[in-house]
C-alpha cells in the first residue's frame, strides 16, 4: 500500500471532546450497507460533468458581442437592485428591533445549538472515516508475502528487545550505586539534592539507552529489509512503536522504580510498585503494539475494514480490562493517598484526598477517551493520548516542586537580631505576615497555570494561542500590574512604618526619647498613611481590572458631601481634633481633664481620646465634647499646703517650725529633684475661734506635687510634736442646772 493511502488514515482529531460518540452511532456507521458509499461515490463524476457544461456555455456567452453586453446589462440591474435591498432592510431595521430582541436565544437554544453542532461534527468525522475505509484498495490475504515480510519482522523484533535488555543489564551496577545513593539522601546523611539528583539520573540513563537502541534498530533495517519496501515500512513502525512504548514504560519506572525503592520518589512498598508497574507496562505495550503495528499492518496485508475490526476488538478488550483493573483497585489506591495526605504539608494533603475520591473516575475517562479516538485514528490516537500523558506527568510534576518549595518557605519564620528588633518592634512581625502571603498568592498562581498546562495538554484549551490574542495579554498584565503594585505598596508602607515607629521606641540608638507631642503626631500620621495607602493601592487595582475610576471617585465625593451633612458630630470631632494638636493641648500619656473625666491619655484618633482613670476604667472622650481641657504636665505644679492649730499658738513660733520643716524638705535627696525655685510663705490665711490656718507654696516638676505633698506632711507633723504645737480640740459646754445635761457643740467646723 502506497504510504500517502496510510497518511490519509491516520489523520488526527485534534479535539478529544468530539470522541463522545455514542458507540452503537458509531458501529452502524463503519459497518453499514457498502451500497450506500457506492452511490456516494458516483455523485462527484455527475456534478463534474455538469460543471463542464457550464464552462461551455459560459464560454459561449462571452464569445458573442451581444450576448456579452445583454449579461454585463443583466449583473448590473442584479446590483442595482441588491443595493436598493440592503436600503429596505436597513430602514426596517429599526421597526424590526423588537422582533430582533424577541428573537434572542435562551440559554437551552444556546446549549442545543451546541450540542448539535458538535453531533454534526462528530458525524462528519465518522463519513470521512468511513469514506477513507471504504476509498482502501481491497486484495487478496497472500500469505507467501505475509510469512516472508514476517520473517524479517519477527528478526527486528528479536534483535531490538534483545539489545535493549543486554544494554540494561549491563547498566544494572549503576542503577544499584544510584540507588545506593539515594539511600544515603533519604536517610539525611547526604545533602538534600542527591535523591531528586539520583532518581533524575536514572531516568536520562533510561531515555539514553533507549535512544541508543532505536538508533542500532535504525541501522539495522536499512541493511536487513530484504530489499522491499513493504518490509522497511513495517520495521520502521515497529520501531516508532518501541521508541514511544519505551518512553511511557520508563516513565514509568521513574514513578514506581521497582527493583530499586530508594529511587521511588513516592513512599509506596515494594509489592505495591510492583504491581501496578508490571500491569500497566502490559497494558500500555498491548495498547501501543495493537495500535502502531498490529492494526497497520493488517489493513497493509489484508484490508482497511479488517484493520477497523481488529482495532475495534483490540481497544475494547483493553478498555474493559483497563476499566476492571482500576475499579478492582479503588479502595487500595485511595487509602495509600489519604496515607500519603496524612504525611504531606496542608496545601498537599487537601489535594491528595481529592484525588483519592476521584482518581478512579479520570483514570476510567483517560481509557474510554482512548477508545473512541482509536476509532477515528487508528496510528496516531496513541502517540496523542501518550503526548499528552507525558505532558501532563511533566507539568504535574514541575508544579508539585515549585508548589513544594513555596509551602516549606511559607511554613518558614524570618528571625532579624536582637538589635533590629529594639529598633523596628513590629518589623519581624510584618515581614512575617507578608511573605507568607505574598508566597501564598504565587502558590495560587502556580496551581492556575499547571490547570492551564492540563488543559492545553489534552488540547481542550490553547493555552499559546490565547496568550497571544488581546484578552489573553491583557490579563497576563493586569495580572503582573496588579502584583507589582501590590509589593510596592507593602514594601512602601513596611519602610515608612518602620521608620516610624523607630521614632516611636521607647529606647534608641542616641538614647533621646521623642516627646509626647511627637509620638502623638506620628501615630496620627502612621493612620492617615495607612488609609492613604490603601485607598491609593485599591483604585489602582480597580484601573488595572478594567473598571473606570472617575465615575468612582465622583461618586465619592457626592457621598462624602452627603456624609458631612448627615454626619456633622463626627466632622466636628475631627475639625475640633486638628485644632486641639495644633494647640498642642494634649498627648499620648500626659494627665489630663477632659469633660470631667480625669486620667492618662492612652490613645488619640482622628475623632476621639481614650482615657485611663485612677480605678482603670477606660473612656472614649469625642473632641467635639471637650469644651474645657485641664492638663496636669505642662511645665510645671504647685502644692498648697495649708496647716490648722490651735488658736492658743504663737504665730511666730508656728512659722518658724513650719519654714524648718521645708528646709528639712530641701535636704531630702529623694525630693530634692521634683523640686523648683523658692517657697512662697502666705502666713496666716484663715482664723476660727479655736484655730488658725497658716500655707506655704512650693512649685514642683510637672505631676510631682503630690509626692512633694506626702514627703512635706510627714515632716510637719514631726517638727509640729517635737515643738509642742497642737491641732485645735473640740469643746463641749453644758447648759441647765435642773434639767437633763444636752451637750452643745461649741466649735465651728475645722478646716483639715
């Protein structure tokens, strides 16, 4: 058979979703009445002789002067009143276009619509099937022809397999010292590349013998062929068969290693990788062999309706032994993933139970898929299916490591020095939150392409031909944008926070503390940096997708106006707020009165303060309800100590004790600092009819007056007994001689 004829059989269906036939469609169609492709065929000789007719008429048309301008005449006044039509029609366009909106398709039209174009599609696919099998020259079974190209066949064969096993063989104590090495990684007494380093080098070993026997098989057949065509085109598709075989089975070997477990890359025992290696290299051999040399050479020797047969038994045999084997084994391979889930980090685990729920549904569909596409294309529906297969593994493959490394980074915690962290308290922290995220998202992103790639793979999607559209480039971009102004906007709010709170800490490199009016400042203008780093980074984004930003920002002014008037307290507050730090009347730490609340001010916003009193209750004070403010640390503060006697006392002599009790003051080391400038001695400010009030002045640091308080009243009260001077007693008189003895006090209230 000529080999254009082998071409023209063994044209590819390059999307697998026109495979869904229904399978007794596809039967009737391959082995129908043949009377019906004879009658087909007599319709292309009729039309071509009435195609010739009318070359001959037309011939004759504009050979005749007159008979040329009648039909110039006649295609003139055809355009004339094509032009006049499309007129009309554009004019009742607009009164037609509610029958137009009416006309609309629903959702149901639009699915049948689809479902019937890829029917029609599928049908066509099988005529032309059909066509090619009946169009196949039809011979005699010469079997003198069949036993000698046989001959030569069975000798390729031999000589194949026999230099490919002895190549290995003798390759078999570098396997073992691969092996050996790997062993040595998987125990952690090597570094961490040398087991993906080892099970890699076998592989290419693997892919290297096997090019060095097809090469040899190459050379072979061009010398051992018997000088026939036929039997050179039979040696090559052996070899084409063997080359894409071989490479399945090495991967293979690379997946379950079977005779060398400290190369098996994932945890399965011994007789586990044994099994499913040993039963999907025959399955995959019978397959491959049946496809790509058996059903060839039968429509070869014999015929293309006794290939179509032989292929048809072949693939269903193995399709519903392939079938049996995975659903026998449903629960086995389940569990060993929910064992290997429970060993994985958490991104892998919820992946590995989703495949142990659904392994057996993929692997069922890969095989029916691979049926029906060896039903349209009988040589080169396994090279796809193993193309794709291959493909996938590889991009599976490429995504778990990369997948792998993220998730052990994320897992992963920064440690800066002890330095540092004095400086930036909430650096570690942040560095720490952010690079796990933004891991997290390039995890996300690895796990859509390796989708994509799938896709692609199996031909369901062009992945290249989508990049290179509009749509595709613009989402790859907005998509990179969007990132990028995503890790400028960390980095950019990390460095100024930073920065800011370096300012904040408590203890810095020159040892100078920022005041409080700074702190203050800076944690009102780290807020409003964050909200303006947000609100900058989200309209961005919006622009990047796609959305216009202008209608939004108009739209939030509108809002912003309507918010001011319907939220006039909350404007005040903060109007109030601006003015009281420009005033500098507060900040963070200082004591304070505010709105008869008096407490340490713990936090300041843009709308409120929080206070801490002296029974550590917190309140919430509103600027706009501060009408007075009273600040205890500004500058400085005075105690007024006031002392009541007795009326009976020198005056002079009670000043005297009481300006030695504050020298006695001034000499305490531990006083001595909160205090500053002079006393200021008032001398008697308040006279009773049994006591007398005398006060003393003295200005202290800032919030330091009452320890000065505590410390000055001890020490009057001792110079006071040392000095005899006593506070005023109360008296008690009695009036009535005859009547009952009622006690009248006698002595006003006594200031203390």
């Amino acid at each position: 058979m000529p080999n254009n004829d082998w071409n023209a059989l063994s044209q590819r269906h390059k999307n697998p979703v026109l495979l869904v036939l229904p399978f007794l469609i596809l039967m009737l169609s391959l082995f129908s009445d043949f009377s019906h492709a004879a009658t087909t065929v007599q319709a292309p000789s009729q039309d071509n002789n009435q195609q010739k007719a009318s070359y001959a008429a037309l011939a004759d048309i504009l050979q005749d002067d007159k008979s040329r301008a009648e039909l110039i005449a006649h295609l003139r006044a055809a355009a004339g009143e094509s032009s006049n039509s499309e007129q009309t029609a554009t004019q009742s366009t607009t009164g037609n276009s509610a029958e137009k909106e009416a006309e609309i398709p629903s959702l149901s039209d639009k699915l049948a619509d689809v479902s019937q174009s890829y029917a029609s599609m599928v049908m066509q696919k099988v005529q032309t099937l059909k066509k090619t099998i009946d169009s196949g020259p039809r011979q005699t079974f010469d079997a003198d022809r069949f036993f000698h190209a046989s001959g030569y066949f069975i000798l390729t064969v031999f000589v194949t397999f026999a230099l490919f096993h002895l190549v290995r063989m003798l390759i078999g104590p570098l396997y073992k010292r691969l092996g050996h090495w790997g062993h040595h990684a998987r125990l952690k007494q090597a570094r961490w590349y040398q087991l993906p380093a080892s099970i890699i080098s076998a592989f290419a070993i693997d892919i290297a013998i096997l090019l060095l026997t097809v090469a040899a098989g190459n050379l072979f057949t061009q010398y051992v062929n018997g000088g026939s065509a036929l039997i050179a085109r039979q040696q090559a598709l052996f070899l084409s068969a063997f080359a894409v075989i071989e490479f399945f089975k090495a991967v293979l070997r690379l997946l379950f290693a079977p005779n060398f477990d400290y190369l098996r890359p994932f945890p399965l025992s011994d007789k586990t990788a044994s099994y499913w290696n040993t039963r999907l290299a025959w399955v995959s051999g019978l397959i491959g062999y049946g496809l790509m040399v058996v059903v060839p050479i039968v429509a070869t020797q014999i015929n293309y309706p006794t290939a179509a047969i032989v292929n048809f038994v072949v693939m269903l045999a193995l399709t519903l032994y392939a079938s049996w084997l995975i659903l026998h084994n449903r629960k086995n391979i389940r569990d060993e993933f929910n064992r290997l889930a429970q060993n994985s980090l958490a991104f892998f685990s919820i992946i590995l139970r989703t495949l142990g729920h659904i392994w057996h549904i993929l692997a069922v569909t890969y095989f029916v898929v691979l049926f029906f596409l060896s039903q349209f294309d009988f040589a080169d529906s396994l090279t796809f299916m193993m193309a794709s297969t291959v493909k996938s593994l590889a991009v599976i493959v490429l995504g778990a490591v990369i997948s792998g490394l993220l998730s052990r980074w994320i897992l992963k915690r920064i440690t800066l020095p002890e330095d540092i962290n004095r400086r930036y308290p909430h650096l570690q922290k942040r560095i720490n939150s952010y690079i796990p995220g933004g891991l997290k998202v390039l995890r996300v992103l690895v796990v859509l392409t390796v989708t994509l790639s799938l896709l692609d793979a199996w031909k369901i999607f062009n992945l290249h031909q989508w990049l290179i559209t509009e749509s595709g480039s613009k989402v790859v971009s907005s998509i990179a944008h969007i990132l990028f102004i995503l890790f400028l906007s960390v980095v950019s709010w990390t460095l100024l926070a930073s920065i800011i709170e370096h300012r904040l800490a408590l203890e810095m490199s020159n040892g100078n503390r920022p005041s409080a009016r700074e702190r203050t400042l800076l944690t009102l203008f780290r807020n409003v940096l964050a909200i303006v780093i947000c609100t900058i980074t989200i309209m961005i984004i919006l622009s990047q997708i796609g959305l216009n930003i202008a209608p939004l920002l108009a739209g939030a002014g509108a809002l912003g106006l309507a918010i001011s008037f319907g939220a006039q307290t909350l404007v005040k507050d903060v109007i109030t707020g601006v003015f009281i730090q420009f005033e500098n009347g507060m900040n963070t730490g200082e004591y304070v009165t505010a709105m008869g609340i008096t407490g340490t001010v713990e936090q300041m916003t843009i709308r409120s303060i929080g206070l801490r009193d002296i029974y550590g209750v917190y309140h919430i004070v509103p600027y706009s309800s501060i009408t007075t403010l009273s600040n205890y640390e500004r500058e400085f503060g005075v105690y007024r100590a006031a002392y009541t006697v007795s009326r009976d006392e020198d005056i002079d002599h009670v000043n005297t004790i009481l300006t030695e009790a504050v020298q006695a003051l001034w000499q305490d080391e531990n006083v001595r600092g909160s205090l500053l400038g002079e006393p200021t001695y008032q001398g008697v400010v308040a006279l009773a009819d049994q006591s007398f009030t005398v006060r003393v002045l003295i200005r202290t640091k800032a919030l330091e007056q009452w320890n000065v308080q505590y410390a000055l009243d001890r020490l009057v009260k001792i110079h006071f007994e040392k000095a005899g001077i006593t506070m005023p007693k109360q008296a008690m008189k009695l009036y009535g001689e005859d009547g009952p003895h009622r006690p009248k006090p006698d002595v006003s209230a006594l200031e203390s």
